[in-house]
C-alpha cells in the first residue's frame, strides 16, 4: 500500500480534520457523534476521530442515532461520508471496565494517546487540523501525565514554546497572556516582551481569520487599568510599552483599557480581538457569552488546533442529553482557518 497521505492521493473537496474522542468517560463521544451525524459538517470538512471505535460504537448505540462506525488504521481508509463515522481506532479502551462519568485512569490515559496521534498525523500532512473533545485533568494526572492541559501537551509534542489560548464565543475573541498557574504567579510572570508576543499572536490569528488590519485592544491589569498609577505601575512599566512595540511594527494594538469595559466594547464591535493578562480575567467575559458555542484554540502551533470550550460533564455523559454546540463551533472554525489559511498560502 502507498504511503502517500490520502489528501495528496486525491484531490479532498473540503479540509481533513483530526477530531480526537475526549476522556470516553466524559460527554466527548456524544458530541462528537452529534456533530458528526449533521449534513452541514461534511459540507465543511472531512473529519475522522481518534479514538477507541468500541466505544463510538457505543455511543451511535446507546444515541440510536442513523450512523455506523467505521474502523481504520489509517486516514487514507476514511470514506469522509455522512452516515459513516470514520474512526481511526487506536484501540485503548476496555469498554466493560470504563467507569462512565468518573476519574478513570485508562480514560485519562487514552485521551492523551489519542492528542499524541493526531498530533503525528497533522505533522506528518495527513490532517489539515485537529479538533479536540475535553479530557479530564485528574484523569490524566492519575494515569500518569503531568500537563495542566491540552495546550501545555500540544506544546511539547510539537516543540512550540511561543503558543497562547485563544477563545472565541459570538462576536468576542480574548487571547490570554498567561495560562493555568496560579493568580500571584501570573502577576509575577507578566513582562513586556510576554504581552508583546501575545500581541503579535493576536494579529496573527485574526488575519488567519480573514480580518485586516486587526483592532487589537489590551486589558489592563489593574483596576481603571491602573487609573494614572494611582492603583498600580504595571499598565505604565509593561503593557504600555509592549503596546508601542507592537505599533512600531505596524501593528494597530490599542489601550491598555480597563478590564471591566473592554470585553463589553469588544462583544458590541469596538475591538476584533482583546489581550487579556490572566485566565479568570479573560475566560468569565468569554463563557458567560457563549458557554455551550464557545471555541478554544491555541495559537503558535504548526497546525490549527480548535477545541470545545468546556469540560467533560461527568455528570450528564452517557446519559445522551450533552449540548453539541462547542463541538460544531470549533469544527467550523477550524475549517474556516485551515481553509484560509490555504487561499492566503500561509504555512
């Protein structure tokens, strides 16, 4: 058999995407088959999950939704037709021992398994992108890997030291400075050049997104972003300076504004995108907008990586009445960046 990449074997009318399973304890099988089982996805993409076939079987089972599951060992084996979910089935779950909608070890174990593949598929060119389902920190620490998240592992596994999450829900995108570590150390860790490389990030991602001459704004830190100093020197010692960096390259960066407005302008179209300084400062205007259609993605990778803006819902997972919403949202965006960044040869 060849080992040419389908996608160069044949001409694909739509972009390959890499959707991996979740924690299989989670609701991550669920939306993904939901997603999978509408006629406007394949009329985007040509996706194909990795995972454990047995239980996305289970899943179209327990669902009784109309789709069968096809088995593969490679991507060039996916029919990309609705009606047949392609699974690329790396096998790691024992069906009878998941403990649905609890901490399991082999859940979490398999979720990274499943994100190390399709992270060697997107470096190898079989995949355009990768769309992830939620995995379970606990579960991944208990089967063994450290990483805070998702993005911290798509960091290693490609050698990216220079990424940043960025959230999309309706009309509001925030791009955080730091990520998952705690408040004090966050503070602590914000410098110039951080907030400037998050700038440019910024700008990066919004052209991908078809936005010229993006309107990028930069929260402040502070209260009243500092109010002249009279709250705080960080506005004047770091985000101002970074802001004139980044102008000076031509980038239109604006502020720093007071965080308590700024998301509010941006939601109504004021800004295209926001700089925010920490995860709570950025994520809470962002869910409270569009918690179930809201869509994670990390910026500085070799590929695009969309992903759900939630967790695993241990709660209602395989109980059949998860909201797909997140999951369709990324799945679209991904294509549309994968498919942008094509017409504009961006590499």
């Amino acid at each position: 058999m060849s080992t040419v990449p389908r996608r160069l074997e044949q001409t694909l009318p739509h972009p390959v995407l890499a959707i991996t399973m979740g924690d299989a304890s989670g609701i991550g099988p669920e939306i993904i088959v939901r997603a999978l089982t509408r006629p406007q996805t394949y009329g985007i993409c040509c996706p194909v999950v990795v995972g454990d076939a047995g239980v996305m079987q289970a899943t179209v089972i327990g669902m009784d939704v109309e789709a069968s599951i096809h088995s593969i060992e490679g991507v060039r084996e996916a029919y990309f037709k609705l009606g047949t979910i392609d699974v690329l089935d790396l096998a790691n779950i024992q069906l009878d021992r998941l403990k649905k909608g609890q901490v399991d070890p082999m859940a979490g174990k398999a979720a990274v398994e499943n994100v190390i593949k399709a992270v060697e598929l997107a470096q190898s060119g079989e995949v355009d992108g990768i769309v992830t389902a939620p995995l379970h920190k606990q579960a991944m620490h208990r089967a063994g890997f450290g990483y805070p998240g998702h993005t911290e592992l798509l960091a290693e596994k490609t050698g990216t030291t220079n990424y940043a999450m960025m959230f999309v829900a309706d009309n509001l995108r925030v791009i955080l400075v730091t990520i998952h570590c705690a408040l004090r150390r966050a503070l602590d860790t914000i410098s110039r050049d951080m907030v400037l490389e998050k700038i440019r990030l910024a700008q990066q991602a919004m052209l991908s997104l078809g936005t010229e001459c993006p309107r990028i704004a930069i929260a402040g830190i502070n209260p009243h972003a500092g109010e002249g100093g009279m709250f705080g020197r960080e506005e004047a010692e770091i985000l101002e300076p970074a802001i004139n960096d980044a102008r000076a390259e031509g980038i239109n960066a604006l502020g720093p504004y007071p965080a308590d407005t700024v998301f509010d302008r941006a939601l109504k179209g004021q800004f295209d995108i926001v700089v925010a300084m920490y995860h709570d400062q950025g994520l809470i205007p962002v869910k409270l907008v569009g918690f179930e259609k809201g869509v994670n993605i990390t910026l500085g990778l070799p590929f695009v990586r969309t992903s759900v803006d939630h967790g695993t819902a241990f709660g209602k997972a395989w109980e059949w009445r998860a909201d797909p919403g997140s999951m369709i949202a990324a799945i679209e965006l991904a294509a549309r960046m994968v498919s942008s960044a094509k017409d504009n040869n961006v590499e």
